[in-house]
C-alpha cells in the first residue's frame, strides 16, 4: 500500500487540490461558477462549488 496525501485550499473564487505520492503528483484548480463582488450583508456561499471541489478530491 501506497501512501498518499492530500491538499486541499480553498477560497470564495477558487480551490487549489493537489495530490500525491512518492512518485506522482496531479495537481487541479477548480473555479467558482459565480464571481466575487463585494456586497453590503450576508451572501450566501456557493454550494455547488464547494460539492463539485470536494467530489474532485474523494478517492
């Protein structure tokens, strides 16, 4: 058995996955579908982005 990590950064506008092992590495950056502007109150966040990264990364 191989062991492998991984590491996840993730903002409001993009998530940076980056994955490996001792002999490989696959690194991919996944943007949000909305774009930033700031606002005055609560806006809610982006669940799709947040499902579509952690669905990128599940092994």
């Amino acid at each position: 058995m191989t062991t492998f990590h991984a590491v996840v950064w993730m903002d409001h506008s993009e998530a940076h996955v980056l994955m490996f092992d001792r002999e490989h590495v696959e690194a991919q950056r996944i943007k949000a579908r909305s774009h930033h502007t700031p606002k005055h109150g609560h806006v809610g966040p982006d669940k799709d982005f947040f499902s579509r990264s952690r669905s990128r990364w599940r092994v």
